[in-house]
C-alpha cells in the first residue's frame, strides 16, 4: 500500500485520477480450522504485521490526537462514553500491533482511564444506566491493562475496574422478560442485540483471564439465549433487538452487531472446547460480507457518498470500524490459518478504501468507505477511529 504523503499535496486532478485507479483495485480485490480450551490470558499465535497498513493507522492515530483529544478533560470532541472507549481501545490496540508508546499516555490521561485510577470512582454515576456504554468500557480497560502488562507496567487498576462494571452489567440479567437477557439500560424498556453480544463477550473472555466460573457459566446462559432468541434472522444477521413481546423487531441490521457476536462465540469456543461456535459465528461473519457491502466493501443503511439523503448519527459513524477490530478479535481467538486467509483479502480491501476513499488530505477518515465521497461522508473523530480501527485489522490478518 502507498504512503499517504503521496497522495496528500497533489493537485485535485491527480487525486481523482488516482482514486479511479484505486477504485478499480479495491473492485478487484477477491473475497476470498484447531482450538484447545486455555486459562487466561489465552495464548495467541504471533503475526507479523504489514508496515505500511501501520503506518497509515499510525497517520490517522496522531491526527485524532493532536486535533480531537482534550488533554484537560481526557475526552474527544464530540464524543460519548462508548465512542471515547472505543478510541482509547484502538490506540492500545494500535500500540501492541506497532511494539511503539507513542500514545503512552493515553491510559491515564482518558477519562475512562482517570476513572479507573481513582479508587473512589462510583462507576454507577459514570455509566448513567447504560449496559451497553459499560461493556464498551469494560473491553478498553482490558486493553489498557494488555498494553501495560505488555511493557511491565501495573495494570491492576483497570482490571479492578473492569471488574466492577462486570458485576453491574451481570446485575442487569432478568430472566422474567423474554426468558432471560441484560437489559440494554437500567430503565429496563429494552433487550437487544449488542448489549447481550457484548456481555457474551466480557464474559467468556473475562473467563479466558481470571479463570472465574461465574463468568464461563454467565458466557454459556448467555449464548443459550441469544441463539435462541430470535434476532438473528433468516438471512444470518442480527436485528437490533426485541419487541415488548419478545420478537424481533426487524430494525437495522447495523455491522456492528454482525462483529461481536463473533468474537464472543470466539472466546467461547476456546473456553469450552467446542468449535462449532465458531461456524455459528462464521454465518454471520459471511452473511454481512455478502448482505452489507457495496463494492466489497461495508456499507452502512446510512452510508451515502453522494450526499442529500441519510445521514449516520454519532454512534453510527464507528460501526463498521467495530465489525472489523470484533473480526480481528475473532481471529486472534480460532487461531487457525485456514480461517486467517478466509477473511484476508476482506480486511485488505477495506483498509485500501478507507486510505483511497475515506481518508481526506488533512488525514481525517470520513464515514464512507464504498465509494470516492461525492460530498456525502462525515467527518468527525468518530469516523477516524472506526477507519484506525480497519488499518489495525488489516495490518495483522489482511494480506499485505
């Protein structure tokens, strides 16, 4: 892959031309299994990971510090709680794939890392009722404490912290309503699809690292039902959520939901031995090739690059980057070849068009990856971790 610098400065006749024969490329692109149960933390193959792919994450990276990050407030400008997790979890991510501390910093320094610090922290008020935001939370903390065990750092502020916002999501399962399942909030109005992925996640994962049964038995009564619950639908993907009287509701089928229920059913797997798992997570992993890209490529329901017609909100300008890191995730988890080379050329494709078509001179990354943006992506630090997110992907499992 070519360097940014070799595009960024060329008169906008040039550029276009260049992107046409990227256009082409990332068209051309084709789309394109043994697991022993472990204790924590599970043991992944090493990959060597492709410098150029790095280099454009590391690009993008410096950008969302130097022009997004609020060194007073630890946060980013515009973003959430879930959003500003997501970006911490990126950089270490980042960070680990690189063997560089460029954002060393950064744990701390975030707000959700200051939190984890302060002993005293009520994590209740922080989370204001949300269990998907905590999930969200929990995974940044754990690549916080990865990151700093990796250098020899203490790391046991964050895994207690993370401990505790696994006890309160835990306190939100309710088997009286539709058989079982977290509430997405403490209003208890709603049970969906991302909030259980992601406690399927934490909690065979968090299984993975302490060895606590609780947390095993929570991952198994958790796939129990989600598999059984019906919102994955006919075509292999999962709905957003339920109706009031436990059926799917048929709304958007967002990548985000396609992405971690695959890596949970990933640590799953390792956890219990049963690789199965791993073909029930593949239906969906495939199902959203198939169904949510345009060119080979992820595409939002919202994801216009022409412009004038729907708009993604801020949660959703982070959602495809969240499919290919949970991807990520997923293969570190099966560590299997065969399963690597599946899904490579798909990671390649979608770091090509985040560089060709997403990323703007400035080294923002837009919302639309499909296509060359005709005036229709966004171009917030929402967008730019969600690209930094497919860079890190791509750089360990994507071909090179």
């Amino acid at each position: 892959m070519c360097n940014k610098e070799t595009i960024v400065g060329h008169p906008l006749s040039l550029k276009l031309l260049m992107l046409f024969f990227s256009y082409s490329f990332v068209l051309l692109l084709p789309f394109a299994s043994a697991l022993v149960p472990t204790t924590s933390p599970p043991v992944i193959e090493k990959r060597a990971q492709c410098q150029a792919t790095l280099n454009n994450a590391l690009i993008v990276a410096r950008r969302l510090q130097s022009h997004y990050f609020n060194a007073a407030t630890g946060q980013y400008t515009g973003g959430s709680l879930w959003t500003d997790a997501n970006t911490v979890e990126d950089l270490h991510n980042l960070m680990l794939a690189t063997g560089t501390d460029e954002f060393s910093t950064i744990g701390e320094t975030s707000f959700i890392g200051r939190a984890a610090l302060n002993s005293g922290t009520n994590w209740q008020n922080i989370l204001g009722g949300s269990n998907d935001d905590a999930g969200w939370i929990v995974l940044a903390l754990w690549k916080i404490a990865d990151y700093k065990a990796s250098r020899g750092k203490d790391n046991s502020a964050y895994l207690n912290s993370a401990s505790k916002i696994y006890d309160i999501i835990s306190g939100q399962w309710d088997d009286a309503i539709c058989g079982g399942g977290v509430w997405w909030s403490t209003a208890h109005t709603y049970k969906n699809a991302i909030t259980n992925e992601l406690y399927l996640l934490l909690s065979a994962s968090g299984y993975l690292r302490n060895g606590n049964t609780n947390y095993l038995n929570n991952a198994k009564k958790t796939w129990a039902w989600l598999s059984k619950s019906g919102m994955r639908n006919s075509a292999g993907l999962y709905n957003d959520g339920l109706t009031d009287s436990c059926q799917n509701n048929g709304q958007t089928t967002w990548t985000y939901n396609q992405g971690v229920i695959a890596s949970g059913l990933a640590a799953l797997s390792v956890a219990t031995g049963d690789k199965s798992l791993l073909t029930q997570a593949e239906i969906t992993l495939d199902a959203t090739i198939a169904r949510l890209s345009t060119n080979n490529i992820l595409r939002e329901s919202c994801d216009n690059a022409v412009g004038g017609g729907s708009v993604c909100n801020q949660d959703q300008q982070l959602f495809k980057g969240l499919w290919t890191k949970h991807l990520q995730y997923y293969l570190d988890m099966a560590n299997d070849s065969a399963r690597t080379a599946k899904y490579a050329s798909y990671l390649a494709s979608q770091t090509s068009a985040v560089f060709h078509f997403g990323t703007s001179a400035s080294n923002d990354v837009g919302s639309v990856w499909y296509a060359p943006d005709q005036g229709g992506s966004i171009f917030t630090p929402k967008t730019s971790a969600s690209g930094l997110a497919a860079h890190v992907a791509a750089a360990k499992y994507g071909t090179c």
